[in-house]
C-alpha cells in the first residue's frame, strides 16, 4: 500500500522535515509513505481565501493519486482513537487500495474536496501549525501500522 499526503505548504523548518522523515522510514515493505508539498496561492493583494482555495482546490486535485481512499482532514470531522484508525488501516490494507491524505492551507480546503473524502477526520481539536500536523499525521499512521503488527510501540 503507498500513503500519500497532500500538504499544502512548503519550506517547513529543519525539525519538522527531520521528524517526518523518522516516522515515514519506520515502515515496513507493505507500506510506503510519501509527502507532496503543494505550493500555498499567496495571499493579499486582492487574493481573497476563496481564490486561494479555490486554486489550492486545483492543485490538490491534479495530485490526489487515482484510485486511492480520499481522507480530509478537517476540524469538523470525525474523532478517531489510534485503535480506530489502525482498524481503518487493516480494512484499507485488506481492500489493496492506496490512501490519499489531504493537509489543507491557511485557509482550509474547499468543499467539493470535503464532499469527495471517503473520510473526514479530525486529527486535533485545537489548531496546528501544519508542519506540527505532518509529523503528527506520520506518527499516528506509524502508530497504526504497530498496533496491526503487535509491535511494543503502543502501549495501552
């Protein structure tokens, strides 16, 4: 299975790339992770939110893998565990679909890429910085894939 994430944002600092990169390689050969930044729309001078998502909206779409399972991430959406998502994990594995994971921008992402997630997930109730949320997101999707092969890491 290959786990792509969509992240809308570039230039994150050292820290963040560093600690992706330590979670994205500590997966096994049925499962690959790979990031791809999209370039943000810049703001100001006469670009409204709605211009920047909607060119952001674009940009995703071109980018989102085919035939993959769509999960948004969205402070409206659901409130998984790490049990859940690792649950979520296996039916994927076992259905031999790829995963799409989508970081929206400052703004957010438009709704026509909510409407077309299989998933809308929450990944916080409180606001990050979305280089906070790549490593976050890579972390629990590790952690996932731990519970599913009984490996110490999690621990309940």
């Amino acid at each position: 299975m290959k786990i792509t994430i969509l992240a809308v944002g570039s230039k994150m600092p050292a820290w963040v790339d560093q600690a992706y990169a330590d979670y994205a390689k500590r997966f096994g050969r049925d499962i690959q992770l790979e990031l791809k930044e999209i370039k943000p729309e810049k703001r100001g001078a006469g670009v409204s939110a709605a211009r920047g998502i909607a060119a952001e909206h674009a940009r995703l779409s071109s980018a989102i893998p085919a035939r993959s399972k769509l999960v948004v991430l969205d402070e409206r959406g659901q409130h998984w565990t790490s049990l859940k998502l690792a649950e979520n994990l296996k039916q994927w594995l076992g259905e031999g679909e790829d995963l799409c994971v989508l970081i929206g921008g400052a703004d957010g992402l438009s709704a026509e890429l909510k409407q077309r997630a299989n998933v809308l997930l929450q990944l916080s109730a409180m606001t990050l910085p979305h280089g906070m949320v790549r490593v976050i997101l890579a972390e629990q999707l590790y952690r996932a894939y731990s519970i599913l092969n009984n490996h110490p890491y999690h621990r309940e």
